[in-house]
C-alpha cells in the first residue's frame, strides 16, 4: 500500500489513471477518505476522470475510515492538511496540477493556491463547505461527536481538550466566510475556479456563490445538480471540460 511520509506523518494514497496530475480532495470532512469518494459524495471522480487525467487522492490525516495519522497542529490545522497535500505531490514528482475538492475540499483548495499559486493551475470545487450564519457551531459540534471520539480512542495522546483546541482552531475563531481565506483574497485570484454550488448547513449555497461572484475567473454549474443522475452527469461533463480547457499545453 502507498504512504507519503514525512517524520511522524502518514499519508496513504492512491492514484489512477494517466495525463495531467488532478489531486482529488474527498468529502466527509474531517474524516474525508478515499473510501469516501464511494459513499460520500454525488460521484466518484477516480473512476469518471481516470481516462483524462492522472488522478490522485489521499486519506486525510486522522481520518477515523482512513490510514493516514499524524499529529493535530493546533496552532496551523488548516496549513498542516495543506503540507500534506503539497507534500505528497512533491513525492509523486508533481509540480503543477489540477485539483478538484469535494466538501472540505473548498476552503482546501483556497489554502492550496494562498499558499502555492503558482502550482494550482485550476480548481472545481464541489458542494463547498463555508460558514452559515445560521449554524455558527455545525463543523464543532459534528466533529466533536463523529471525528473526536474515534481519534482518542485511536492515538493515546490525543484528549477531548486537545480535540477542543483543534476544532475551536480550526472553525470556531474562523468563523466568517471559506475559514482559509479572507474575501480580498478571492478577489484577487487568478486560478480559475468552477463552483458546484449546494444547498445545505455544511456546504451554504450563498457562500459557494457569493466565492464564484467575487473570484475575477470563475464560473459555476447547474443547480440543482444532485437531484438526478442525469443533472449530476452534466456536471461531471461540465468539470472535465473546465479542466481540460485548463490543462497546460506541452510540447
């Protein structure tokens, strides 16, 4: 089985699947896995991009369904997912390449192009997580009850306070907007973005539009897109075709 690592870190991945590198961020938030693209969201892009593109995917760190474990960096957790990310890309020998995030795979893709612009040549986000208003807590509370519990119980160093910590840093002091980035940041991208909006408490539709109202290169799909098979494979096609128009030309 494939691992990145990198001191105490483990990241397991796979890839699929030839072309132009696209990095696949799962949804299921925080327990965000390979496994995910099964069960967790609308479609699995592993299988329905494998003949255009050189897909790769990773469980992220701690994931209770996933095989990836790493420390909980308090201080920078959204930074710390990201130098898995890149980190892993760097082992596969990539430099630049799509990517394509489901869910937490946003405010991922956000913290992947402030932190490597030049590297992310283009960006799908998929039912984007954001901040609603109107449920200030939901990313706390549902990590304290579904991803918390397993990890304690898992890695013997980690506690319900540490736990606390992490999601207060993660989600509660950021708390307005993607969580990574401020809204003069997706004012002044460059990447092209192509948004799938949704419409429930953990993925705002007006946070998704309002991303692809601000970003000066973005453009969105449908929506509704999830309620048939055949709304959801316009999409699919409407992805392939935004990355593809992207992909860079060489010789």
């Amino acid at each position: 089985m494939p691992f990145y690592e990198r001191g105490p870190v483990q990241i397991y991945y796979e890839e699929i699947g030839s072309g132009f590198p696209l990095l696949i961020i799962p949804g299921g938030g925080l327990n965000s896995s390979i496994s995910s693209l099964q069960t967790a969201v609308p479609f699995n892009p592993m299988e329905r991009y494998k003949d255009d593109f050189r897909c790769v995917s990773a469980d992220l760190r701690n994931a209770d369904t996933g095989q990836s474990i790493g420390p909980l960096e308090i201080d920078r957790p959204w930074d710390a997912y990201s130098d898995d990310q890149l980190g892993l890309m760097d082992h596969l020998g990539i430099r630049e390449f799509l990517v394509m995030g489901f869910c937490i795979g946003g405010p991922m893709i956000h913290n992947l192009i402030r932190l490597a612009p030049d590297r992310v040549v283009a960006a799908a986000m998929m039912q984007p997580s954001g901040f609603s208003p109107e449920y200030p807590d939901l990313f706390y509370q549902n990590n304290t009850e579904r991803w918390g519990p397993p990890l304690c119980e898992k890695l013997s160093d980690v506690t319900t306070d540490k736990v606390h910590d992490f999601l207060t840093s993660m989600y509660s002091t950021r708390g307005d907007f993607v969580f990574t980035v401020s809204r003069d940041f997706v004012r002044s991208l460059q990447t092209p973005l192509l948004i799938a909006p949704d419409n429930v408490p953990a993925h705002p539709y007006e946070i998704a539009m309002e991303v692809a109202d601000l970003a000066p290169h973005a453009e969105t799909t449908i929506f509704p897109w999830k309620d048939s098979q055949e709304h959801i494979d316009e999409v699919v096609n409407h992805a392939r075709r935004f990355l593809k128009a992207h992909e860079p030309i060489t010789d």
